[in-house]
C-alpha cells in the first residue's frame, strides 16, 4: 500500500501549467513545509515535500492557495528518474495528491496577526470547568 497524508503549510505559492493539446490538462506543483515532532532540545524542523496536482484539483490549487496556507493533503509517494544537461542521473520524489483540503479557517493563516485565543466566560476557572458559586449547595442534585 502507498499512502501518505500530510498536514503543512505552502512554502510559496503553486505552480500551474497546462499541457497543450486539445484537451489540456492542469498541472500544479507547490512544495509543503511539514513539521516534525519537537526535539528534546525544543527546536522544530520541518521537511520539504514536493506535491503535483493534476486535472480539476490542480485548477481549484491555482484559484485558492497561497505560500503560507495551511492545507491537509492524501495520496501517494511516487519516485522517478531523468538525466540533466550535464549528463547525471537525477532521482525525484514527490507526493501525487489525490485529496486535498484546507486546515484552518480563513483568516487564521501564518500572515494574521491575530491569535485565536477562545474566550473564556468569567465563570470558568483555569482548569476549563464552571465555577460552582457559594451558597448554591441545596441547590445541586447531588452531594
């Protein structure tokens, strides 16, 4: 089985081509910045993963994604081979996304100064559960 799913941000915006011909199709290409678990000395690093997108996904990619959005993707690991201008044999590995989908809501991206912090009610204490006033004991169900 080859299936991987990724959650990151763009590192720069798509790249969409159209193959040409009759019946051309959209090719998107984008590299995502997936984050890796926390090492003990708290540094974060992230990998580089190139992805294509082909069809109406690749049309949807050049409509609505932008470097620094955070997208979830599915699909499959693909590797391949060519020879450059100088004669080398180069390896490629990429991500063929077959599922892709935004991961957060609009206005929520790395460019927003805001943080989403939820509001807490004033009744809530720190540990998130309601503070129970004074004097409301006969009141409760239960004891």
């Amino acid at each position: 089985m080859n299936k991987v799913i990724l959650m990151g941000r763009l590192t720069r915006d798509p790249e969409v081509r159209y193959t040409s011909g009759e019946n051309s199709l959209a090719i998107a290409r984008y590299t995502l910045a997936v984050d890796r678990k926390i090492r003990k000395d708290g540094d974060t690093t992230a990998d580089f993963i190139p992805c294509v997108v082909f069809g109406r996904s690749a049309e949807f990619v050049e409509k609505y994604f932008r470097k620094g959005l955070k997208i979830t993707i599915a699909g499959r690991i693909q590797t391949g081979s060519y020879t450059n201008r100088d004669g080398q044999k180069v390896y490629t590995t990429e991500v063929v996304v077959e599922e892709q989908e935004f991961a957060e809501s609009k206005g929520s991206g790395s460019g927003s100064s805001q943080q989403n912090v939820p509001q807490q009610s004033p009744d809530v204490g720190p540990d998130g559960f309601m503070n129970i006033p004074d004097g409301i004991e006969e009141e409760l169900p239960f004891s």
